[in-house]
C-alpha cells in the first residue's frame, strides 16, 4: 500500500527545470494549484540546460524570437525596457523611450538570477556597442528595482515575466536603436502521457501566456 500510495504521488508530481522567468512560472503553479490542489511540484531552478530528459517534465527557458530548437514553443514573445531612476535629472521626465547606446557610460544592475537573460542583456549591448559598467549583480528582481529607485544605475526589465513593476521611483522606457524582445520557451519531455497531469500542467501554461499577451 505504502509503495502504491508513493507511486501515486509521483505520478501526480511535476518536474519543472526553470532557466528563466521563476517568478512567472510560481504564478502560473499557484493558479494551476488553485484548480488541481492534488498535483504536486518539483520546481528547480538551473543555471544551465546540461540537465537530462529523464530530470525533468517541463522545461521554461529564455530564446531570440525566431530562433527556436526541435521540441521548443513560444510561450511567450516579451519586450525587454531599460528601468531607470526617476531621480535621474538627465532623463527628461516625458521620455518614453531612449537609445541604448546613450547610456554606454551609466552604472548598470544586472541580475545574476538566469544566466540566458544575462547572456542576451550582455548581447543587447553589443548589438548597441556599449561596453556597460556592472556595478551591482543580484538573483532578486525585487531587489534590482529598489537599487534602480535609489538611483545606483539602470537595468533591463522584462515586461511580463517579473511581474508588474509597482515602483514610482522606477520608468521602464522602451528602447528605440536596437530591437530588445526575448521568447520564453516551452519544452515539453518526450516521454510524457497524454492526459496526464505533467501533460496537462503543459498546456495550462500555453493557455496561461496566451492570455497575457
């Protein structure tokens, strides 16, 4: 009883590896969890793609838009803002929008958190040929925007997948020299049922993204 009763649970048990949006991704359990309360998650949270199939159900990572693997879907097309201080005077107030490659001088936060949104922010740069100061890395967008509201720097800030940036000492501007999006990808294990709840869970997050956008 006691061996059926834990196969059970695992069968009810999904195996989430997050490269890129977690915030996004606790959302989307707790309103999942909110319908299905009998599934159960096993949410880690990795710094690179190295893990195998067998460790994982669903997979969320950060792509280019247009440029997707054999197995990969789009959840999500989101563009990327440059967060910057209100306290800043250089800034005209009315802007809603900057050149990237003016702030080639200006103290940047990055956020150490996912290494593939590193990565792109870091290619972001180089697209606007800037070489940026990194003064301050933190695994906490929490944290990012109440440096960025004390005036330490500027950040890239996704529009969706941090969650709504409740800050009114924080502007997000939309970047006008360079094209600055990112795709959360969704990937699927092979070897998962139909109809089962890791299959299911799946496709609550495609209907879930769908909607936001």
């Amino acid at each position: 009883e006691k061996i059926a009763e834990s196969a059970g649970v695992m069968n009810r048990t999904v195996k989430i590896s997050v490269l890129s949006a977690s915030r996004l991704v606790t959302d989307i359990i707790i309103a999942y969890k909110e319908l299905h309360p009998d599934v159960n998650f096993l949410f880690r949270q990795e710094q690179t793609d190295s893990a195998s199939d067998s460790d994982w159900d669903v997979r969320i990572s950060t792509g280019v838009p247009g440029k997707l693997a054999e197995g990969e879907i789009a959840a999500l097309n989101e563009e990327i803002f440059l967060a910057v201080p209100n306290v800043w005077d250089h800034i005209e107030r009315n802007s809603r929008s900057v050149n990237l490659r003016d702030f080639g001088k200006s103290p940047f936060i990055s956020f150490s958190g996912a290494i593939p949104f590193s990565r792109l922010c870091e290619e972001f740069c180089h697209m606007a040929d800037i070489s940026p100061e990194i003064i301050f890395k933190s695994d906490n967008p929490a944290s990012v925007r109440d440096l960025i509201g004390a005036g330490l720097g500027v950040a890239f800030w996704p529009a969706y997948s941090w969650g709504k940036l409740t800050s009114d000492k924080v502007r997000l501007l939309h970047i006008n020299d360079i094209i600055c999006r990112r795709t959360i990808v969704l990937s699927k294990n092979p070897n998962i049922e139909p109809g089962s709840p890791q299959d299911d869970f799946y496709r609550f997050i495609l209907k879930y993204t769908s909607a936001m956008s």
